[in-house]
C-alpha cells in the first residue's frame, strides 16, 4: 500500500465533543439488582461527565436464545423500563437497539478477517461462558464470534471509554486489537477504546439462593420491578449460614447472601460491620438480619419500582425515546462505516 492509497484525515468519522462511553444489556429478561449494582447505578453517575450510548444488544442475545426470538423482542422495552426508572435520562443516554443498526454487522463481517479462529479460542472470557453453558463443540457460529460483534459495537459508535468489570477485559483487549490491526492496514478512522473499571462497583451479587450467578432461568434474582411483596418474599428466602440453627449460635458471613447484600446496597459500613461481628459471635438471628436488609433494599428499589410503573402507563414514549435514541445511533454508526469502507477503498460509487 503507498502513501496515495490511504484515506485522508477527512474521511475520518467526526470525533464527538465529549468523551463517550458505551454500555449495553442483552435483553433476554428484565434487569434485576445485579445488574443494578454492578452497572446501572455506575451509569446513571457516569451519564452527567460522558457522551453515553447504551445498546440494547438483541443481536447478541439470539447467539444463544434464537430458537425463542419472541423472548428477545418481548424484552427490548423492558429493559428501556428499566433504565428510565433507575434515572437513566435520554437528555444524557441515547438508548440503542442494535439489530436496528445494520452497519455494525457490516463492519463485523469486515472485522471477521482481522481475527483468527485460534485466538478466538483462546479469549478466557469465551472460554469460560461456553464451558458454562456446556456447548463443547456445539457452540454456534455466532455465540463463537460475539467479541468481534462486540468490537463492532464499540467502534461503530466511536466509543473511546466502556465500563466493564475486571472478568471482561479479555474483551475490551480483543476489540484494541482489532482496532489496530485495521488502521495499520487501511487508515487509522477508527477510535482505540480504553476499559474502564469502575470502582466501588459490585463484581457480581449472588442469586438470593446463595449461587454465584442471579438469573431469571435459576429463579433467584430480585428484580428492579419487583412489588413490594415480591421483595419481602424473596428476601425472606435467601440463603444464609444453614449451620446458624439457633440465634445464639455463632453463624457465617462468608458466602452469606443477606451479608453480600447489604455490602453492596446499605450505605452504613460501620452498621454493617457491627452487624457481622455479632452474628459471628452469636446472638443475632436470621429474621432480624433479614428484616434489616429488606428496609434497606425497599429504601432503594421503592423508588424505582414507583418510576418504573409511572413510565409503564405510557410506552408509547418509552418506544418513542429508543425510536429516536436508535436514529442517533445509526447517524454515528453510518459515519464510521462511511470512513472504514473509505479506508478499505470500498466505496465504489
């Protein structure tokens, strides 16, 4: 390749004014106090500082659930729902729905040769979601490949910063990556992204029985939307120390799912560690921690669940909102992939 064959710097996508992050939820379900904690609570602070663009990446939720797709589509505004009641603002999140956007899987296809089936492989984060969803050999072509459809994502919206946590860093590195390999090759029009990892964010909050994953398919996850009722009751069911027999018995905190909780949701550290000292030594029963722990989660999800519901007499808008939030999605995406079919001397007329 000469000189002569690269694009020009004016055949580079316009650079948004403020730096922008990208995040995203596969709509296979409504989103629950995981998701909260680990990342919704993260964005809403983030929205004020960043350019925000969040995907609704149903196209990465039919890797694994494309024989169910009404499952996907029943889902896209629910979780739009979801994010308008944790405060996420459409003045400051444009709310995407990806299969809207067909430029990324465009630039996926492109991508596609920069990456070899070996390295692919060998992603630890790959790796380990296909062991756990027990594929083998019989993972699907598309589940295989979603860090390329991933680095088509945040490339495609010209996201220089994406929140992850530290399990998903794999990912971010495979689509840096991918970015320099492209602008090596062609020109460099697209944006390099850096991880960023949130601090004082929860890794990963355990289901309410005790396991280490919270999903709608093991029925253990406390959902945003959850009534009142619904809270208590699953907050009355949690797992907790199963040695803790009386109230005077010392009892557990390590993988006490109550105790997980309130790390993550109650504000006062030095109650919680009061709280812990004396279950340890004995005297504190499991109804008090309990009924502790359920004032502290309604003080948090009430107010959610009461904006949730006043958002959900009106989905008109809330269609409205992710109508338009994916027309100013498409706008970036169809500016980048104007400048990388330039860069690849692929615009032909």
């Amino acid at each position: 390749m000469t000189d002569t064959d690269i694009a020009p710097a004016a055949a580079q996508a316009p650079a948004p004014a403020r730096k922008r992050i990208l995040t995203g939820d596969r709509p296979t379900g409504p989103l629950h106090i995981g998701h909260y904690a680990g990342s919704l609570k993260n964005r809403v602070k983030l929205q004020s500082q960043y350019d925000t663009f969040i995907l609704i990446a149903d196209v990465q939720a039919m890797t694994d659930n494309f024989e169910n797709p009404q499952k996907v589509r029943d889902n896209v505004l629910q979780v739009a729902l979801d994010y308008l009641a944790v405060g996420l603002n459409p003045e400051h999140s444009t709310f995407v729905v990806q299969s809207m956007v067909p430029e990324i899987a465009e630039l996926t296809v492109f991508y596609l040769n920069l990456v070899t089936v070996s390295h692919l492989r060998q992603n630890p984060t790959v790796k380990t979601e296909i062991a756990q969803k027990g594929y083998g050999e019989s993972v699907p072509a598309g589940f295989f490949v979603y860090p390329v459809s991933q680095a088509a994502d945040i490339t495609a919206f010209q996201a220089s910063l994406v929140p992850v946590g530290a399990d998903q860093l794999p990912m971010i590195e495979q689509t840096r990556e991918i970015v320099r390999r492209f602008n090596h090759l062609y020109a460099p029009v697209l944006v390099e992204p850096q991880a960023m990892v949130p601090e004082g964010t929860v890794a990963r909050l355990p289901g309410i029985d005790g396991q280490a994953k919270m999903s709608k398919s093991l029925d253990n996850a406390v959902y945003l939307g959850d009534s009142a009722d619904e809270l208590a009751k699953k907050v009355r069911a949690m797992y907790t120390d199963p040695g803790h027999l009386r109230v005077e018995d010392p009892g557990k905190v390590e993988g006490n799912t109550v105790f997980s909780y309130l790390d993550a949701f109650d504000p006062d550290t030095a109650h919680v560690a009061e709280l812990k000292a004396h279950y340890q030594r004995g005297g504190l029963g499991d109804v008090k921690v309990k009924k502790y722990l359920l004032e502290v989660l309604e003080a948090e999800l009430g107010p959610i669940r009461e904006r949730r519901a006043e958002f959900a007499r009106n989905m008109d808008e809330v269609e409205r909102v992710v109508k338009a939030g994916t027309a100013k999605g498409r706008e970036v995406a169809a500016q980048t992939m104007d400048a990388a079919r330039r860069a690849m001397q692929l615009d032909y007329f």
